[in-house]
C-alpha cells in the first residue's frame, strides 16, 4: 500500500498569520497528485491552526474561521482517501470533528503508528494551558511582523523537546517516539509536530518526521509498505 503524509499546514484564517503560505488552486494540483499516485493519504496533525485568535481561548470557532477561509481544502480533506489526526494547533478538532490523535495499520505486514507528536513534547504534556498561550502569543509576533522572535521561540521549543537533528540516537524526540512505537508493537512511527523532516533508523524501527508542510513548503512523506520504500519528498 502506498501512503502519503502530510503535517503541519497550520492551515489558518487568512492575512499575515496564515502561516500556510501555499495558494490554495496550487496546494490543490497537489493533493490531487497525491491521490493518483498513494491509496491513502494521513494527515498527521496541526492541519488547521486554531490558537491565533486576536483573544486566547477561543479555537473552536477558530477552526470554523479557517476552515471557511480555505473551503477547497477543508471540503477536500473530508473525502474517504484523508485520515485526519489532530494535533496540539488543532487539538479542539478531537471534540468537533472527533479527529483522533493516533492511527495503527498492519500493511503487507508492516505495522505503522502514525501521531502528531506532541505526545511525546513534555512542555505540551505537562503544560497544554501555557503552550497553548505561547502559541496564541506568536500569533500576535505574526500580526506584528516580528520574524526572528519566531525563529528564536522555535529553536527554544527544539532545544526542551530535546531533538538532536544531527544525531538521531541521542534525540530525545525521536527515542520517545520510538520507545511508544515499541510499547504498541509498531515497526514504522510517523509523526509531525516539530516542522524538522527526518527518516531515521532505530534499531529495527524506522521514525519518520513529514517536517512542515506550510510556508509554502510542499514537505511530506511516502510510504510504500509493498515495496518497502520510505522517503521524505520536497515539492509537488
Ligand atoms: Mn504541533
């Protein structure tokens, strides 16, 4: 079986912090590329960004608004080829939608876990109230322009979470990720969440990362479990 993993569009209301950053028609040609070449296609969380509300607290209607601002894709993502998986951005899409937050398959004998990640983000874990007013605040550093505050809070968050890009086995992440993989028997684990592309070996396991597909980034992830071929693509 062949599938397609997508992650991270941050799909949001539109303006300056819409950080999706493809146009819409484009992102579209895409998907449909996509569908012709995988039999089914995850998308493994913070799809739509639902936390940069002008006041905090108020994603449900957020989902909504971002919903309604890019209605190709949202209709798009409702057909039977799309698993959708919510993730920390999205989280209030587990009520709405009733997203999960995980997806095994057993495919030609491979098992695959599939999670946005922020399971395995203690900040997340322990603190969902705080990160989510960290989030809502760079909201309001997009509104205001502030590009390398950004960046500096996105390598702050890469630093607690403990990833280590350039040695996959002291990547805290990514042994988590690996470590839950073990526990529900999983071969293959594939996640989003820290917007770093990575396939790496562990052992027998394989942890993959699909990166970000946003700010006009086509970043996503091929699974093809009968030839047992897993790759990061970048591009259309
Ligand atoms: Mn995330």
């Amino acid at each position: 079986m062949k599938i397609a993993v997508l992650s991270d569009l941050h799909l949001g209301h539109g303006g300056r912090v819409d950080g999706f950053g493809h146009d819409d028609g484009e992102f579209l040609t895409f998907l449909n590329r996509l569908e012709a070449d995988h039999e089914r296609i995850v998308l493994a969380g913070d799809v739509w960004e639902t936390l940069h509300s002008k006041t905090p607290g108020k994603a449900a209607r957020e989902l909504a608004r971002c919903r309604a601002a890019h209605p190709e894709i949202a209709a798009r993502f409702e057909l039977p080829h799309y698993t959708y998986l919510h993730g920390n951005h999205d989280f209030v899409a587990a009520n709405v939608v009733a997203a999960p937050d995980m997806l095994h398959l057993n495919v030609d004998g491979t098992r695959l876990l599939f999670m946005h990640g922020h399971q395995m983000d203690w900040v997340v874990k322990n603190a969902r109230a705080f990160s989510e007013f960290v989030v809502w605040l760079g909201g309001w550093v997009m509104r205001l322009g502030l590009s390398p505050i950004k960046r500096l809070v996105e390598r702050f968050e890469e630093v607690l979470r403990g990833e280590r890009a350039d040695v996959p086995e002291e990547d805290r992440f990514q042994l988590a990720s690996v470590a839950r993989a073990a526990e529900l028997g999983a071969d293959i684990v594939v996640t989003g969440h820290t917007h770093n592309a990575i396939v790496a070996e562990h052992g027998d396991r394989l942890f993959m990362n699909s990166g970000s597909c946003s700010e006009g980034v086509y970043s996503w992830l091929s699974l093809d479990t009968a030839q047992g071929r897993y790759v990061h693509q970048v591009g259309i």
